[in-house]
C-alpha cells in the first residue's frame, strides 16, 4: 500500500511512524494467523525495535495506532460519499460501502472491529454518529419507525455482525447477497417507506413527533433556545411507548 511519496518523504518522526504503521497493515494483511510481530514491522522499515516502541510503546500501542489509522480513514471515505435528496438510498450506499470497505481491507476490518484491543480509538465513535446523521434525515422524511439512537445501534450491529461473517467463515456465509439481505431485513424493522396502510392514530402522533424533532435539530426557526428546548421534550415525551393515554 506504500506509494512512491512515502518511498521519497524525508524520513522524520511522522514519516517513520506512518511508514511502520503501513508496515504494520501490510503484514498483518500477509499473516495467516491475523498477527504480526514487531521485528517484522521493524525489519520492514529497516530500524530496530527500540524505535517502534519509542513511538508506539510496545505492540499494543502499534495496534491501537493502526486501529485509528483504519478509522480515521473509514470515517474519510464515509465523508465523501454523495449525499442525495433520499436519505434512505444515501442509508443503503453507507451500508452497501462498509462491506466494500471490509472486502477490501480484510486484515485490518477484523482487527478494527473485533475485540482484541482494550482500548476502541474515539473516531469510531464518529461512525456511529454519522450513521445516526444520515438516520435523523430519514426521520424528518417521516421514514423511520424507531429513534434514531436506537436505529443506529441495530443497523451498526447487523452490518458488523454480517460483515465479520463473511470474513471469518467465508466457507459457511458463501452467499454473496447476503449482506443485500440482511441489509434489507433490519432497514425494514427501522425503517418506513410505504405510505400504503393509514397507521393507527397512535402511530402517526409517534411518527409525526419524531418528524418533527428531526426536523428541529436541522434547521433554525422562530423559537428562541429555551422555547425550543422544552418542545424537544415534550416531542420525545410523546414519543415514549408507556406515555398516558388520555381517558
């Protein structure tokens, strides 16, 4: 994955450590057993051992680094994905480009989302926050069923789960529609696109309160901060499956 820049850049602290750090995934991508050992990132790069753990403090630390290398170029190419007038198809493209994302550096997916390391980087956390992003659209398009928090969760969950599926038994999960699938069966429990059946009343009161709590997070109105605050409230209180039901 070294293109001629990296060869050519003058070989500072930053230089070497994004160097071993490639080193370091493309080994682990080489390994039969999905490790990688220090002297070989260190022979790769041609320093000694002591060097890695300057930088990194010792093998955990490499991992650790490369785990947010591979996010922070995740979220990169989660940030340039093309955002349309339909949430739902831009849902569909996000979910469709993790499994693209995972295919293609197999490696380094698994280390990224299995539990290997007792530390997780905090850009993972931005993945989830752009997944629930792009749900919060669909809520104010009326096309979601659930909160968005919750949704996120589920859709995150499902799309790992399948995805390290595909990498860690590929014999038993051969079939390669079943992300699509998958895909399509927990955007059905979270999603709502068919305008088909009238909903119950209690029903539309949800949706039309999560619509417009979606809304009011994406765009200014004449309501002051306080005002708009104790709307939001009142918004997720009717939102709640336990709330009073009027006599």
């Amino acid at each position: 994955m070294s293109d001629a820049s990296a060869a050519t850049a003058p070989r500072g602290t930053g230089d070497l450590r994004s160097r071993m750090l490639e080193a370091a995934e493309d080994l682990l991508a080489e390994s039969p057993d999905n490790d990688v050992s220090t002297r070989a990132v260190c022979e790769a790069v041609g320093v000694k051992q002591p060097v890695l753990y300057r930088l990194f403090g010792d093998k955990n630390g490499l991992l650790t680094a490369l785990v947010a290398h591979g996010f922070e170029r995740y979220v990169g190419r989660k940030q340039s994905l093309a955002v349309t007038g339909d949430p739902v198809a831009d849902l569909r493209a996000g979910w469709d480009d993790h499994v693209d994302f995972a295919l293609s550096h197999r490696a380094l997916y698994r280390l990224m989302f299995s539990p290997v390391l007792p530390e997780v980087p905090e850009t993972a956390d931005r993945i989830f926050e752009l997944l629930k992003r792009t749900l919060e659209r669909c809520a104010a398009v009326g096309a979601l069923r659930i909160p968005a928090e919750e949704a996120a969760q589920a859709i995150l969950a499902a799309n790992v789960g399948v995805t390290l599926s595909l990498l860690s038994q590929p014999e038993r999960f051969a079939d390669p529609a079943l992300p699509t699938r998958v895909r399509d069966a927990v955007f059905a429990s979270c999603l709502d696109e068919s305008a088909a059946a009238p909903a119950p009343a209690e029903d539309r009161l949800t949706a039309a309160a999560r619509q417009l709590e979606a809304q009011l997070k994406q765009r200014a109105t004449a309501l002051g901060e306080a005002e708009t605050a104790l709307l939001l409230v009142w918004l997720r209180t009717l939102q709640q499956p336990d709330r009073p039901t009027p006599a």
